[in-house]
C-alpha cells in the first residue's frame, strides 16, 4: 500500500510541476502580446545618424600622351589598294621606331575595305534615264593606328615625323597620367580624412558623439585630360616642318565621398 501511496503522491507531484511550468510560460507569452500592442501603428524607432561629405584632390602633370593616325588608299584593285595602305603604314611605323616610340605602344584600332561604287543610267531618252546600273570603280583601304607617347616633350617631333610620311587625320590628342590609380587612392583618403573632420564638427555642434561608421559610397574620378592638338606649321624661310608647341598642362584627380555615422 506504502509503495503504491508513494507513486501516486510522486505522479501528482510531476503533474503538478509541469502545470507550473506550462502557467510561467502562457504568463511570459501573455506579457510579451501586451507590450506590442503598445507598438501597434507606431514606427520602429530608426538609428540615430548624421551624414557627411568629404572632397579630396591631386594635381598630377601628365606623362603619357596619345594620338592617332589614318592611313587611306584607294586603287582600282584590292591587292593595288593593299600594296600602297602597307607601303605607307611601314613609313609610319618605321618613323616612329627612329623616335623610340616601342612596339607594345602602337595599336591598330581600324582597318576597313570599301569597294567603291558609281551608277550609270542604262536606258535613256530625249527627256529623261530610267534604271541604274552599278559599276565597281575601285577599293579604298582606311587603316588607323593610335600610338601611346611616354616622353611628352617628343610629342611635336613625333608630329612633325609622322606627317612627313604622308598619313591622314593626325589628331586626337591627349595627355593622361601613367599611374593614375595611386592618385586616384590618394584623393580618396584625403576625401575621408575630410569628412571624417566635419563629421566631428558637426557632432561637436550637436551635443553628440560618434559612434561608428554604419555607410559609405564614393565618387572618385576627376576631370578629363587637358590636351592641345596643333598642325605642324611650316618654316616660312626655309620650308621645314617646325615641331609645334603642345603643353600638357595639369590634372585634377578628385574623389568625393558620403560617410554615414551612427550617433548617441
């Protein structure tokens, strides 16, 4: 009797505990439902942040320069018209090999084949042609080389030398600095430097304190190459061709960047 009186004071016991414990938990979840009402309607409450800008700059003078050439041939026949573009496009590059401009800096960036074509009436009368008909006059070759100059004080000469071969469209002049990523990096540090000291004014005005940068973005660039582009001008008295005056003139590298703090 002892031992079954026992049980059952044990298993009321248990049944007991559990029922506490499921009580405390239906109390723990009731409470929670009754705290978020009180959120109901209501917006989350946002972090605290203050966003600032910061501008960073390098002025680097340029160092490389780069220009392109055309070369165009026309002839009744392909092989003609191919025979006379190569002939001249090895003067240029050969001219180019005596101003020590290496092989690595020279590209072709085109090199097109144009049949050229004419039409001819094919019936005619006293008042007007009716019908055309195409007649292939010829092939024009047009092949354009751009050439990377790393000594930008030869930059008139290599003018000079390349229009004495006979080449078309000299032009498109620009100056650029070789290692533009290590400026580029630099601006940008300066740009975070530079907002982090207007982020600590503008706390300090605010009565706040930063905490920690919660987001960042940048704009790093800056301005286009400067570039000057002259036709080689002519001795008046004795008929050479005098290297024009091509300043490289500067560039400004920038970066821009927006940096978000966290506040208290």
């Amino acid at each position: 009797m002892n031992s079954e009186f026992d049980v059952k004071v044990c298993a009321w016991k248990t049944a007991i505990a559990v029922g506490a414990l499921l009580a405390l938990f239906l109390l723990v979840l009731t409470i929670k439902e009754i705290k978020s009402i009180a959120y109901v309607g209501r917006d989350i409450p946002t972090q605290s942040t203050i966003t600032v800008s910061g501008h960073g700059e390098e002025i680097a003078i340029p160092d490389i320069a780069t220009f392109s050439f055309s070369v165009i041939e026309q002839a009744k026949t392909l092989e003609a018209a191919r025979e006379l573009a190569t002939t001249k496009i090895n003067k240029a590059v050969e001219v180019l090999d005596q101003n020590k401009i290496a092989k690595n800096d020279m590209k072709t960036t085109s090199y097109n084949v144009y049949p050229k074509y004419d039409y001819e009436p094919t019936v005619c009368t006293t008042t007007f042609c009716r019908g055309r008909k195409q007649v292939l006059l010829g092939y024009e070759i047009n092949q354009t080389l751009e050439v990377k100059v790393r000594d930008v004080t030869k930059v008139g000469e290599v003018f000079v030398a390349i229009g004495a071969v006979g080449v078309s469209n000299v032009g498109g002049l620009e100056f650029s600095v070789d290692k533009r990523d290590v400026l580029v990096d630099s601006a940008r540090v300066a740009a975070i430097a530079d907002a982090k000291v207007r982020a600590e004014k503008l706390a300090q005005t605010l009565g706040v304190k930063l905490v920690r940068i919660v987001s960042y973005s940048d704009a790093s660039g800056g301005y286009a190459p400067m570039y000057y582009a002259k036709s080689a001008m002519m001795d008046s008295a004795s008929g050479a061709a005098v290297p024009p005056q091509v300043p490289t003139g500067e560039q400004k590298i920038s970066s821009d960047v927006n940096v978000t703090y966290e506040i208290r």
